[in-house]
C-alpha cells in the first residue's frame, strides 16, 4: 500500500470508527432504557395490586 | 427617552458604587500592568520585539476578563438582578448600563496600561489606540451578556473565561493585525464589524438570558 | 428507519466511486481524503446551523420542547467538528507532514467552533434545568452561529500577519470535472443523511429519556 493509500484509509477508518462507536454508546443506552421500563412496569404492576 | 434614561441611570450606579469601594478598576490595572511583567519574562530574547503587542492584547482580554468577573458580583450578591429584571425597564437596558460601566472600566486600566507599555515594550501608535477602543466595546458587549449568564450559574467565575474566550478570538485577531500591519484599516473595519454584529446580537438577546 | 438506509446507501456508494472510480489526481494522490474531510466540515456547520434554528424558534415561540432538538443538534455538530479536525489532521499529516497547521483555514476555525461549542456543555452542565437555561443555550446557540463567519474572516485577516500560509504555493485544486462534482455531492449527501438519522436517534432516546424519568416521578 502506498503511503497516500495508507492515510486515506486511516481517514475512513476513524469516521466509521465513530460511527460504530456511536452504536455501540447507543447500544448501552438502549439496554438502560430497557431495563428502566421493566423496572417501572414492576413498579406499576405493585401499585396496580395493592 | 425612558430607555435612554434607565440606562443612564444604571450606568451611572455602577460607576458610583465603583468610585464609592474602588475595588475593580485598581485590581484591573494593578492586572495588567502586572501580566505586562511577567510577559516580559516569559519570552526569550531572540523573538521579535513586536510580539509584545501579542502579550498586550492577550493582557488586555484578561484584564477585561477580570473586570467582567465581578460586573454582576454585586448584583448577584445582593439579589438585586431580579429586582431589575421586574423593574418595567426594558431588560435590554440592563445589558446596555452594564456594558457602559464595563467599559468605562476598561478604559481607566487601559489608560495606564497602555502608557505603561510604550515604556517599557513597544511605541503605541493611533492603530493601536483605536483597536484597544473599538476592543472595548466588543468585549464589553459580548461580556456583559455572557457575564450575566455565568451568574446565573452555579460555577460562576469558572464558567465566564470558558464562554468569552473563544467569542473573543476575532477581537485579538483584529487588535494584533491593526498593531502589526502595514493597513491597519482592514482590521480596524473588522473590529467594527464584530463590534456592531454583537452588539447588536447582545441588545437583541440580553432579555433572554435574564428571564424565564 | 429509511433515513439510515439512506445514508448507508449513499455514504458507502460515495465513498465507493470516490476510491474507486475516479480517476488520481495530478499531485495529490491522497485527494480522496476530501471526499470524507469537506462532507463532514460541512455537515457540521449544517448541524450548529440547525442548532442556532432550534435555539431561534425555542425564543420566538418560548416552546421548550425546541431545547431538547437544539442540543441535540449540538452535539451532532461537535462529534462532527471532531472528526473534521481528526480527518483534517490526518490530511495535514500527509501533505505537510505535521499533524497541525496553524495555516489552514478550515482546521483553525473548527478548532475555535469546537472550543466554542464545547463551552455550550459546561453552561449546560452549569445551569439547573428549565426554561432559564434554555433560554440561555439558545442564546449561546445564536452567538455561535453569528461567530461562524466573523471567526473565518478573523481567521482569514490573521493569515497575513500571524498565521501565514507557507512559503510552497499551495496545491491549486484539482478540475472540477463533472464526474468529480457527483462523486462529491453523493458523499455530502451520505454525510447529512447520516447526520440525519444519528439525530433522530438521539433526539428519540433522550425524548424518551424524559418520559421515563417522568413516569417514575409519578410511580413513586
């Protein structure tokens, strides 16, 4: 690979590093958000009972 | 001509309660002349002499930093920010009273500041004086506004350098061209431009970042 | 979300013709890098754009539901500031050999948006939460966009006096042959359709971010 070919795809490289970083960091907050409305579902279905 | 007065009148406050405790016009000169000092040791004796005019500018924007940091002390400290806000001045007028005191701050430090320098750096021409005036008034209308927000935070002191100076890097740019160039005119006109640009922004939004 | 597909479709079709199909150009083998650099630069200003539109509808109309989509649109400016400084640098590296050149226009005023907008978190991170600082993100939203063109002209001035360019004539640019032109304008196209999709996405979970701490409040 020449050298011009190297920093074009060092370039590339970062930005779809972002991107997938960003899905990644979005994937977290999904599973966070999951886990909060199973735990207010929990906490309806207690209210819901008593 | 309300406005004009409300304005006057607020001005005229801060300037009265500054010649009444002395505290922010001193401590900004004492700053300056004091950066100016140390300026002279931090750079080594083979840079040009007209980089002083650099360090000139970069005290000056943290001397108004300085003065800027205390322009809604007293407000905040007292409550009386909310006060005016009530008042049935236009907001705006807030912005405008402050700005002219700021200035008016400016100018006193930077009459010994710059006098100060040509003794003991680099000769001060009209370029440069007519930068450091027209400087004035865009830091002072930039800061005022951005000065009000950093009161209303809970970082205060912290949070002002943070906001004014990347806002005010066209200012040095302006200033340090109009000392340097051989047409100073361009960056005088430049300065001009961002002056009235935010100012008129600033006038427009003060109320904005005052209220609710 | 067909937005995405948009701009997968679009960015990888671009980016595709850009390393493939056209042809090298005289002098600058590492041109391609364009294709991704200017996008991106002005994908971010796109976004601090829509940013200072957010931030002017939220002061006009005093609706607060414009704060959440003017920060988001913030943020999608920063992270795209932050890549064209990195894909700027990258570049920079090869043509000059140093990572940074305080002679490039385009890097220097990024890097003062970036100080700019970065300052726009900490005032958030300052301020309790509510209308106020809403207001005042909107106004600080504005101010950025105003200092957009004054800093490229700043920057501009300063070029004679305190940056200058560098001796070596910089590189004239390729001819823009039409073939260039749409490689280039699909690439700009992926780059804001997938500026586009990343908003919504962000704008949808922090939406939803607020429903949820609102049905909890009202659970306990």
């Amino acid at each position: 690979m020449s050298t011009a070919e190297k920093f074009i795809a060092a370039a590339y490289l970062v930005v779809l590093a972002a991107v997938l970083l960003y899905v990644v960091i979005y994937a977290f907050k999904i599973a966070r958000l999951e886990r909060e409305v199973a735990e207010l579902a929990e906490l309806a279905r207690r209210r819901r009972a008593a | 001509m309300t406005y004009f007065a409300d304005v006057v009148t607020l001005a005229r406050k801060d300037l009265l309660l500054e010649l009444r405790s002395r505290d922010t016009v001193p401590a900004m000169v004492l700053f300056v002349i004091a950066a100016l000092v140390v300026f002279s040791f931090s750079v080594p004796a083979d840079v040009e002499e007209r980089a002083s005019y650099g360090l000139l500018w970069i005290g000056l924007v943290f001397t108004a930093l300085l003065g800027l940091t205390r322009a809604f002390a007293a407000e905040r400290e007292q409550r009386v920010l909310d006060g005016l806000v009530l008042a049935p001045c236009d907001r705006s007028a807030i912005w405008l009273g402050k700005g002219i005191a700021v200035v008016a701050f400016l100018l006193l430090a930077e009459a010994v500041a710059l006098p100060a320098f040509h003794l003991f750096f680099e000769p001060v021409g009209w370029e440069l004086v007519a930068g450091v005036l027209l400087a004035d008034v865009g830091l002072a209308s930039v800061g005022a506004l951005l000065a009000a927000m950093a009161a209303a935070s809970r970082t205060r002191e912290l949070l002002l350098p943070l906001l004014f100076l990347p806002l005010v890097i066209p200012v040095v740019v302006g200033g340090v061209g109009a000392s340097l160039a051989e047409d100073p005119g361009r960056y005088l006109a430049f300065l001009g431009l961002y002056d009235a640009v935010f100012a008129i922004l600033s006038w427009a939004t003060f109320e904005y970042v005052v209220t609710e | 979300m067909w937005l995405a597909a948009a701009a997968a479709t679009l960015l990888v079709a671009g980016l595709g013709l850009a390393l493939f199909w056209i042809p090298e150009v005289e002098g600058d083998p590492a041109f391609p890098i364009f294709y991704l650099h200017v996008p991106v630069a002005l994908t971010a200003y796109a976004c601090f754009g829509w940013a200072a539109w957010k931030a002017l509808r939220l002061l006009w109309t005093r609706e607060g539901s414009y704060d959440l989509e003017s920060y988001t649109a913030v943020h999608m400016g920063v992270i795209f500031a932050i890549l064209t400084l990195v894909t700027g640098s990258i570049w920079a590296k090869y043509t000059w050999g140093q990572w940074w050149v305080w002679s490039s226009r385009q890097l220097v005023l990024f890097l003062v948006l970036f100080l700019f907008y970065s300052a726009y978190f900490m005032l958030r991170y300052s301020v309790e939460p509510g209308p106020r600082r809403a207001n005042m993100a909107a106004v600080y939203a504005l101010f950025g966009i105003v200092l957009l063109p004054v800093s490229f002209l700043a920057i501009r001035l300063a070029e004679d006096v305190i940056h200058p360019p560098p001796v070596v004539v910089t590189r004239e640019g390729p001819q823009i042959t039409d073939e260039l032109m749409l490689v280039f304008v699909v690439c700009l196209a992926g780059m804001l359709a997938l500026a586009a999709a990343l908003y919504t996405n962000e704008l949808a979970g922090k939406r939803l971010d607020g429903r949820l701490r609102e049905l909890r409040e009202s659970l306990q």
